[in-house]
C-alpha cells in the first residue's frame, strides 16, 4: 500500500520486466509512482519536452542509447531533476564518471533496497533546491523593486522640489494680485497643473516604499478615485474598469501612500487575474454599527481561486504567478488594513471572480474641529524660525512664505551652517526648525536632534520631497517631530507651523 507523495518517473530501460522491477521497488517503499519508459534518445527528449518528471532513472547500456546520452538530455531541457544510475553491468570506474558528469547516484539491480532511500534523499535535496532558487529569484526582485524605487525617490524629491516652487511662487503671485487682473487666469492654470504634478509625483513614490507611515483623514473616494485616473490607461482597453463611489463617504484616518498602495496592489492582482479581459470594480459604502466602518471592495471576474490558494492568500511570499507575482500584494494589504484597526477579507470561487473587501474605521471629525481645519491658518507673532534647505529656490520661497505669515526667520543651505548658527545665538534660542529630510551629509532628523542639545523640546517641521529611508526603522517620526509634504501651499505650511508651535505634531 502506497502512503508517500504521488511522483512521475521517466525511466531509460529497454526491458518491460526491468522497468516494472524498479517501479515495483519504489512503491514497496511506499512512493505513488506513474512511471513511463523510454529506449531511445528521441523518446526521452519527447517525454522532457511533453510531460516532465519528478525523477529519471537509467540503465547504464541499452541498445544505440546509454545513460551518457540521456544525462545528456537532461542536462539540455534544462530542468534540475535527481538523475540515478541503476544498472547489473557497470563497474565503479564508469559509475564514477557518470557521477562526475552529473548522475546523482548509481545502485546495482543486485542490490535495489538500496534504491528506494536513494530516491527519496535525491527528491529531498532537489526540493531544496528549489526552494533556494524560489529564494534567491524572490531576493533578485525585491532588489530590483528596491532599485527601482531609489530611482522613482530620487527623481521625486527633485521634482517635488521644483513642484513647491512653481505652486509657492504662483500662490504668493495670486495672492498679490487683482480679481480682474488679465493674467490671473494663466497662473490659476499654472497652479491646477503643478496640483496635478504634485499627485502624479506621489504616486511616483507609492512604488518607492521608503516614505514614512504619515496617517491623516481622508476622504477614500477621493484616493479611490485617483487610483483609477493613474491605472485606467494601464489596465488595457479589455478590462472594464469601473467604481461605484458612495455618497457622503465618511473620513478614514490611515497613511494616504498605504492606502494608494494596497489599491494598487489590488487592482494589479485582479488585472492578473483577467488575461483574456473581464471587468474590474471598485466599490465603496459606509457600514453603520457600533463601531462605523467605510467599506472599500475590489472586485474582479478572474478566474477566482481554490480554497487551498485562498488558505495561503494572506501569507508572504504566496504567489501562483511566478513570473509577475512577488506574492506580497495580500500579506501587504493585510498588514495595512490590520495596523489602520479595520479588517479584511477575501471571498473567490473557481471561475467566479475575486472580491477583496476591506473595513476601515470610520474617523468622525467634531464640527469645531472640521471648521478650524477649513478656516484660514492663525498668523503667527514674530516668532524665530530657523530654515534649513539645501535647494535655493525652496529655501528662499519658505522664507518668503513665513515672513509673510508673520514670522521671523533666518534660512541657512546646510545642517552644519545651521548648527554653527545655533551655537553662536546660545541664549537666544530659535522657536522652531523648519527643515528639509534628505540634506548632504546629514538628515533633517539628525539636524533636529544636534540642535535639541542646544535647544531641549525644540519643536521641529521636517518638510518631505522623498526621505530616502532616513528614518528609524522606516516607521514613523520621532516624538516632537512633524512632517508636511512637498509640495505644499502658503497656507499648508502656516498651519503646519502654527501645530507645531503649539505642540501638535499631526501633520499632512
């Protein structure tokens, strides 16, 4: 009675008798074998080539054809399969050779107990093998995707800076000029594209997943609805996409480059799923209850999945699409939606489809609240502001921007400059850093905490084109610290330092 694994055999053997004998054996052993046998070389080649094998198994001499030849074979199909030599006629010398040509093993047909624990320990180490290779590819396309998104970082921090320039410089013109004044309506125009600029450029780095966690309340219909516009062209014209965006949506409260990602990952998976076409929905709705959620379900009309994939589907590295897949969309997902306090479930069937159904908290603003994020920022009271960038344009448009919102400051090109500052001013302490993340040589977060030990409890603004992996561990801000991203408006950058000011680090 067989109880082992089910594998197929190829074996090389000009004897019906002998074939069987060898068959007999592994079975005894307690394999599952279906086994087929092959006398000549173009047989061999056909049986690789149409259904392969776990295993090969040859006699040393047969007729025109010998277990040279169709090791051979083997090694041109290219497949790493156990190859052993079992054979009545062949010295130690010619089974040496042939081991050092690439046979496995030889056993003698005189001695055939030996061939069943020889067959399972050369299954073991090419399953391990396997697994190594599995690995290794896994690690090649993480480094790849990491390469990739250094680029993607790079390129955005640069562009983000040149964003905040053109979206600076055009608020502070608009702000100075007339109602009627003919020009106005290029520069609104110029805004309306740097705005566009600014959300192409963030999901430019949705791909760099070096950003750090940043939750804020949201408006999912909105990221929802972005997601679409980017992937729209890249889906393919035999997809329908299509979203079902509920009415009066309630707020999430989530890192907004998560969220796009998860999207993303979702959609990618679903494309995947549909390589004849199909359609692809988005649907979001709020869930009453005890505890308010806003439902955001990805659904597709793939091919759908077992219940054995969907036992894996969360699971890292789990992927059934070894070219394209990293199987890490769902386990990511998975881990968004957890750390965000919602929940996310999976629901397919074979020829059904797929639908992803995510759960996030709702996150219900108080009124005062709402009406005091809407209101124009507080102006400040001649506060000291020390600004650190690197790049000349942004620096001079922050100061600028915080000179006009009724504070005082002093813009330094270089940590080290500032720092050098800071110590000549001792006694007369800034009220606040307003920094860029990714400087030469130092980061706005190692800034921050040189001029801590001058100035303790020094509340801190680190203003974020890309941070490039600058922060601990990659999570989140040290406590005291808060971020505003690039690009960002007048206003955008008076709130962020009034919060800070007023020991709020909660910023967008």
């Amino acid at each position: 009675m067989t109880t082992g694994p089910r594998i197929r055999v190829l074996i090389c053997e000009d004897s019906d008798d002998d074939a069987l004998l060898i068959a007999t054996q592994l079975r005894r052993g307690g394999l599952e074998v279906e086994y087929e046998r092959a006398e000549r070389a173009e047989q061999v080649a056909e049986a690789l080539r149409q259904r392969t094998p776990d295993l090969m198994i040859s006699d040393y001499h047969m007729p025109g054809f010998g277990a040279e030849h169709a090791l051979e074979l083997l090694r041109q199909s290219g497949y790493d399969l156990p190859f052993i030599l079992v054979s009545g006629r062949i010295g130690e010398e010619q089974a040496a050779t042939l081991v050092r040509a690439g046979a496995h093993d030889f056993v003698l047909k005189d001695r055939m107990t030996r061939l069943v624990p020889v067959v399972g320990r050369e299954l073991q180490q090419a399953h391990e093998r396997r697994e190594h290779r599995a690995l290794q590819q896994q690690l090649r396309q993480a480094e790849r995707l990491d390469s990739l998104g250094r680029l993607a970082g790079g390129i955005a921090h640069d562009f983000n800076n040149l964003l905040t320039v053109i979206l600076g410089q055009t608020d502070l013109a608009l702000a100075d000029m007339a109602d009627d004044d003919p020009h106005r309506e290029g520069l609104t125009v110029i805004r309306a594209l740097a705005e566009r600029g600014a959300k192409l450029t963030r999901h430019l780095l949705v791909f760099s997943r070096q950003e750090p966690l940043d939750p804020e309340t949201l408006d999912a219909n909105e990221v929802v609805a972005d997601t679409e516009r980017v992937l729209r062209g890249a889906i393919g014209e035999d997809v329908e996409f299509t979203s079902r965006l509920a009415d009066g949506l309630w707020p999430v409260h989530i890192d907004r480059s998560e969220l796009e990602r998860l999207l993303l990952n979702l959609v990618s998976n679903s494309r995947r799923a549909m390589p004849h076409g199909g359609r692809l929905t988005i649907q979001t709705a709020n869930v009453p209850g005890d505890a308010a959620m806003v439902r955001i379900c990805v659904a597709d009309t793939g091919g759908g999945m077992s219940e054995e994939v969907k036992g894996h589907a969360f699971e890292p590295f789990y992927t059934t699409d070894k070219a394209a897949g990293t199987g890490l969309g769902l386990s990511t997902a998975y881990g968004v939606v957890t750390a965000a306090g919602g929940d996310i479930a999976l629901y397919s069937r074979p020829g059904g489809g797929t639908t992803v159904r995510i759960d996030l908290p709702a996150h219900r603003v108080p009124a005062g609240d709402r009406e005091a994020a809407e209101s124009g920022p507080e102006p400040g009271h001649g506060e000291h502001l020390l600004v650190v960038e690197d790049d000349d344009a942004v620096r001079d448009l922050v100061g600028v921007m915080v000179r006009r919102g009724g504070y005082e400051a002093v813009c330094m090109p270089t940590p080290v400059a500032a720092l050098e500052l800071i110590r000549q001013r001792d006694g007369r302490p800034f009220d606040a850093l307003v920094t860029d993340m990714v400087m030469a040589g130092m980061s706005g977060i190692e800034l921050a905490r040189a001029a801590r030990t001058h100035i303790p409890d020094l509340p801190v603004l680190i203003m974020s084109g890309y941070t490039a992996g600058t922060l601990p561990d990659g999570v989140a801000l040290p406590e005291g610290m808060a971020l505003i991203r690039k690009p960002f408006t007048k206003d955008a950058l008076m709130h962020a330092v009034a919060q800070v000011l007023g020991g709020a680090p909660d910023i967008a």
